[in-house]
C-alpha cells in the first residue's frame, strides 16, 4: 500500500458525512490498540461505545488497509474463543530528524512505535543561512536513500524535524532558523522531500519523548529542561504537552534573572542563558583560563577558540577540577531559576536533559541545593528530581511521535 493511500485513510480532506464519521471511528479504534497494544472486538465495542457489527466492519476495513491485524484466538472464560486484534508494525513509519548545534540524529519508528533504524551525530553546523537548509536536507535524503527496503519511502506518512527557538508548530513556521520567506518551513522541506513534513521546538520534542518513553511515562504534570548551549523547556500539564497561545511556551532560558550587561543572543539582556548554560559555561571557562587557571582542556587543545561544550563534559568526568567548579557555578545558577518554576508549577517530576545533563551528579546536586535554598519546601518536597533517561535519544523519538500523532490525529 502506498503512502498516498495511507495517508487519505486519516486525511479528513473532501471528506464528510459517513465517510468522514467512519475515519474518525477508525482513528478512535487505532487510538485504542495504541494505549491497549491488542484487544477484542467486544472490548473495543464496550470500550468505544460502539456496536459490535460496526466496530466488526471497521475493523475488517482496516485489516485490508493493512494498518491491524488478526493476531489469533485467545481462551477466554466462557463461551467461544474470541479473536486479539492488534497494529502491524510494518504498516507504516515514520522519520524524526533532531538538529543539534553541530550534528544531526535521525530515527526511523514505525506504526507501533519501535525505533527501527537510526544514525547519530551526522556532523552539521546549524547557522541561519540557505546553504546550512540545504545541506539539512541532504543529510535527510541520505538517511531515507539509505534505510533498509523493509522501510519503503512509500510506507513513511512524515518527517518530524526539531529545530532550537521559536516555532510555531501548528502553522509550520520557524521564527528563529530558516525564516527566509512567506512560506512555512515545514511546507518548503516537504516539497523538497516529498513526504508531509511538520516542525518542532527542540526541548518540546524531547521533552514529549521522555514524556512518552523515558521515566516521566506515568507522571501527570511534569517540566523538562533542556539544557544545552541554550535552556529550553518542555512542560507536561495534566498529561499534555502546553504550547502557548502562540506555540511559543517554555522560553525558559529568555527569563531575566540577572542584573549584568550581558547581551543574549535574543537581543535582550539578563537572560538566565547569559549565566547558566553551555555558551556561558564556555565563556567563563574561556575567561578562567585568561586568567591563569589551568585544565585538562588545554592539553588537547592548542587554541582557545577552539574548546567546545563536549571538550568541558568530557574533561569534568575525568576530574578536571576547573570543570566540575564552572559545572557548580551554572548549576547553582540554573537551580535557582527552576526553583521559581516549581514555585509555579508545582511538578511531581522534574527532568533534566541535553548536553549537559551528561555530567550527571556534577550538575544534578548544585541544581537541588539551589532548589532547596529557593523554593518553597512545601512546593518543592514532593518533587523528583531526575537525569533524562533517554539522554540523545529523547529529540529524534519526540520527533518521530509528533510526526505519528499528526499524520494519524490522535
């Protein structure tokens, strides 16, 4: 089956009266075998309020479409053994494209959500020009060309792509890369690509995939900070994600805590990224080192300009002193924003992620004593403080999910 036709099974376009009603029963029973993994048509009839000769129909409609499939007889307590009915895999798939600063990850999930291909850290500079889109996009073409032919390009429904700032995911449009024209950036790549394309902040993307698959899966109201060369944010509030009015919620790293004259990157000054994220910590490593400090760092590097975020990660897991001192100062300085998110919020959990969650302890435990020193303790007690599970794999699993949930509707 092709992706044109799979893609007009969930499309509601031209479609309405029975048509449109039996797409929309059919989503409901996908959204079923989802959350359930595999059922009966009586449970399904019961649990969709549904008649069974109408659920019995759809679902057989659906098994020609080759989205489910019949997967046997199981013993049931009385009467005739019933048939389990659940999603097949191959069905169809889709791409999730997680663009870093200086590389890209890319997955492949496919219709039961089982990451089945992937390729990491493809080098790549993200600057906001029309060569680096470009060049975006054949690392996404390359990555199709070269999957296995079980993953048909025909069987992919849609390409998630996550990309740091603003973005605004229901329009398409990116404000703070690729932002060239009238046209959503979504709407460009897909023509480039040929596949139905849709954008996403990065910490929201990930934030979605720890919410899904990492350790926030049972929790109802959670925050996940990403943090990285910048600070984003990705906020769960009663089991959904929250966007804004404007898609543009979570610009955690934009909120002015600091009396300096630094000017961030948005143009504004005070922001918590001028004190507590990886450019600041590559900063005042820069401006230590000036100063006569010494680092592990420098032994490998002969030029300063040339130190990078993984270069100080990396050297703070061997016990560089200098590191894991600069790794204390931003944590303390994150933690005291995110004190003020949980006297907001009040989370049950509370995720970090990105780049430099990688340092594990060294930034977690100067991030909870800020907490403790900022936060109220009736707010803050019950709230868990943990390191993403998922780590680099959270970006490309949001992204491939999102893209799922909007091809699907679900």
């Amino acid at each position: 089956m092709t992706s044109r036709h799979l893609f007009a099974i969930f499309s509601d376009d031209n479609t309405s009266g029975v048509v449109y009603k039996n797409k929309s029963l059919k989503r409901l029973i996908i959204n079923q075998l989802d959350q359930v993994g595999k059922t009966t048509i009586t449970e399904l009839s019961k649990e969709l309020n549904i008649s069974v000769p109408k659920i019995t129909s759809l679902v057989n409609e659906l098994i020609e479409d080759g989205l489910i499939k019949d997967n046997g007889k199981f013993d049931s307590t009385g009467g005739r053994r019933a048939s389990v009915y659940g999603l097949v895999s191959d069905a169809c798939f889709f791409v999730g494209v997680d663009v870093k600063r200086y590389y890209v990850n890319l997955g492949l999930l496919d219709f039961k959500k089982h990451p089945v291909s992937s390729k990491d850290k493809v080098p790549f500079k993200l600057e906001n020009t029309p060569e680096t889109l470009q060049a975006l996009l054949v690392i996404i073409r390359e990555f199709i060309d070269e999957l296995n032919p079980a993953f048909a390009k025909d069987r992919i429904l849609g390409i998630g792509i996550n990309l740091s700032g603003r973005i605004n995911n229901t329009t398409g449009y990116s404000y703070s890369y690729f932002h060239f024209g009238e046209e959503p950036l979504s709407a460009i790549i897909q023509k480039e690509i040929g596949i139905q394309t849709f954008i996403e902040n990065d910490s929201r993307a990930m934030a979605y995939g720890e919410f899904c698959s990492g350790d926030a899966k049972e929790a109802r109201n959670v925050l996940f900070v990403n943090i990285d060369y910048g600070i984003g944010l990705g906020i769960l509030i009663d089991g959904k994600l929250y966007y804004g009015k404007s898609g543009f919620g979570g610009e955690f790293g934009h909120v002015p805590i600091f009396d300096n004259e630094i000017l961030c990157h948005c143009g504004k000054k005070g922001c918590l990224e001028t004190e507590g994220s990886g450019l600041a910590l590559i900063r005042k490593f820069k401006e230590k080192i000036n100063q006569g400090s010494t680092s592990s760092v420098m032994k490998k590097k002969k030029d300063l300009n040339d130190i990078t975020l993984p270069d100080i990660i990396s050297a703070a897991k061997n016990e560089d002193v200098l590191s894991i001192e600069l790794l204390a100062e931003i944590g303390e300085k994150i933690g005291k924003g995110i004190a003020m998110l949980i006297n907001i919020f009040n989370p049950e959990l509370l995720i970090l992620g990105g780049t430099l969650s990688e340092t594990g302890d060294y930034l977690r435990l100067p991030i909870r004593s800020a907490i403790n020193k900022y936060s109220l303790s009736l707010v803050n007690t019950d709230t868990q403080l943990k390191i993403s599970k998922l780590g680099e794999k959270a970006g490309v699993i949001g992204a491939c999910l999102i893209a799922r949930n909007k091809v699907l509707g679900l």
